[in-house]
C-alpha cells in the first residue's frame, strides 16, 4: 500500500468525488491510493470510503491550511467545486483559487479539473438572448469554472480539464416524468425540440477521471469533453418509455417561459440549456463518444444507464 501514489479527491463524498474514489478504490491495478477529502469525515458517506480502503481527512475549501494539509505529499488530485451548496460565482471563483494555490504549493503531478465551457467564449454579454447573471455570467456555474482554468495554467499545475455536461441522474428527481391531466405520462424540459442534447451518468466523471490519471503525461494541459450518448428530447423520452412500460412525451418548454415559472435558479437553468441548444454544434459536437469510449472503455450510454436506474425513476 505504501508504494501506491496518493490521489487527493475533493468532495468524496459527493457525487463526482464519490465516483472518482470509488473508480479508483475498485481498480488494485493503478498504482493509485485515495485521500478522501471531506469537511465532515464523520459522515457516513466518509465512512464507506475508509471502509473501501480510503484515508479519510478533513478539508474546507474556505480554510485553506486545511486544503494545504490535506495535499502534502500526494502525486495528484480530482478536483472539483459545488456551485450549488451557495450558488455563487464569486464563492466558487474563491474556492478554486485556494485549490490551485494548494496543488502548486504540493508540487502535485496531474491534476484532474472537473470543469465547465466558459459560455461567454461563444456568447458575448452583449448578446441579449438571455440575461446575464450575477452581473458578468450568462451560466455563472459554467462560467466561473471555465474562466479559472486558466488559472492552474497561469500557476503551472500540471492539470487536464475535464469538461462534464448534463447528468442522466436528472431524470431521477427534477427533470422524471410525471403524469398529466390526460393521463399520459411527460417530461418538460427548457429544450429545443430536435437537438441534440449530451449527456453522461455522473459516475463516468469519476471513472475517466481515473483513466485519465492512469494514461498520465499524454493527458496533460489537454481536456476531454465528455458524455455519454446524444440525444433529443424526444428521443430521451422514448427510451424513459421503454423502461417504463408506456409511452413517455417529451414537453419542450421555450427558455423565457421557464425563466418565469418561479422554478429555483430558473434563470441559470434556463440559461444553461439555452446554450446547450444554441450551441449544440460546438457543445455537443466536441463530445467525441468514440474517442471517449477508448479512454473509458466502461462509459455508459443513455440506455446502460437505464438498464441500471429505471427503478430509482419515480413517476409522479
């Protein structure tokens, strides 16, 4: 255990950090150990990852001697951020300053950075098709994250930026079908009808980060868009029908009319598949499953990840 290299994971017990731990745990062939990072290590989520083998230590991205701390001596990272714990650009921007400054500080080998497009790169705050938000982003939580990735350039960390999309695990919770006043069973989405929409299930984050992280020096000042399948509203739907036993419609929702339904960051959602729609060449179109399934043999399509999570999709 001792000859393996260190693997700092931030957010452990999250999602992709979960993911990115377990990928890694579960591989004995990659020379890899995991450091959980975590702010609570006595959750029970800290827990299972000391019980699969991991050190489990304490790191609060707003203290960042905690962050040093738990770097030292490790060969590389997962990094990621949750804009959603406070929603704000500025605070996410704060925390991966103190990550970067961290993973030069521990002179660490390869980075892998969960990241975003920043938006703004295709579409000018001029543009006036969506509003822009918290005063300098159309997506704040793309934005934020695309606009520091030239931070761990400008710092030298060696690093590969991973840009993630859209989960299939949305279909479990805010986007699952529910069923209408016909009867019929729906799903609305701010999705233009006929394009084409990347998706990926949040666990392959983890698991190419890994692959990642094994392929090594080749990775390095790269990124790899990922997803793993595109596919229409439409298209979706039929396939939630087909695991469902009946038929499933998808209901596409204009983007302004979404801004105005009251739905909790209506406007950063609304924005967000605006730019998938909008952009869905450039988007979509630098999401290269073929090449991706090379990388991560394991890669799930829309319908492997169905075949493993239609049970979890309560129809309302």
């Amino acid at each position: 255990m001792n000859d393996k290299k260190v693997i700092a994971v931030a957010g452990a017990t999250g999602a992709q950090g979960g993911g990115a731990a377990r990928a890694i745990l579960a591989d004995p062939d990659s020379g890899f150990t995991v450091r959980a990072l975590t702010r609570n290590p006595d959750s029970s989520a800290a827990k299972e990852l000391a019980e699969l083998g991991a050190e489990v230590v304490r790191a609060d991205f707003f203290d960042e001697p905690s962050v040093h701390k738990a770097f030292e001596g490790a060969y590389g990272a997962f990094l990621v951020t949750n804009f959603w714990a406070h929603g704000s650009a500025a605070k996410e921007t704060e925390e991966i300053e103190v990550l970067v400054r961290a993973a030069k500080a521990a002179g660490l080998r390869h980075v892998v950075w969960s990241t975003l497009e920043d938006t703004r790169e295709l579409l000018p705050l001029d543009d006036e098709r969506m509003p822009v938000l918290q005063e300098k982003y159309n997506v704040p939580h793309f934005d934020a994250k695309g606009e520091a990735n030239e931070l761990f350039r400008q710092a030298g960390v060696p690093t590969t930026y991973l840009n993630t999309t859209f989960y299939f695990q949305g279909f479990v919770q805010t986007f699952a079908p529910k069923r209408g006043e016909d009867g019929l069973l729906a799903f609305a989405m701010p999705f233009e009808d006929g394009k084409l929409l990347a998706g990926v299930d949040v666990a392959d984050i983890g698991r190419t980060a890994h692959a990642v992280l094994k392929g090594g020096e080749p990775f390095i000042g790269g990124t790899v868009n990922l997803a793993g399948d595109h596919l229409t509203g439409a298209q979706y739907a039929e396939k939630l029908g087909a695991v469902l036993g009946e038929p499933v419609r998808f209901q596409s929702v204009p983007y302004d009319v979404f801004r105005g339904l009251g739905v909790p960051a209506g406007d950063e959602i609304a924005n967000m598949f605006q730019y998938y729609g909008d952009f869905d060449q450039e988007f979509t179109g630098a999401r290269d499953l073929e090449r991706l399934r090379e990388i991560n043999p394991a890669l799930r399509s829309f319908d492997d990840w169905l075949a493993e999570n239609a049970s979890k999709i309560q129809v309302n």
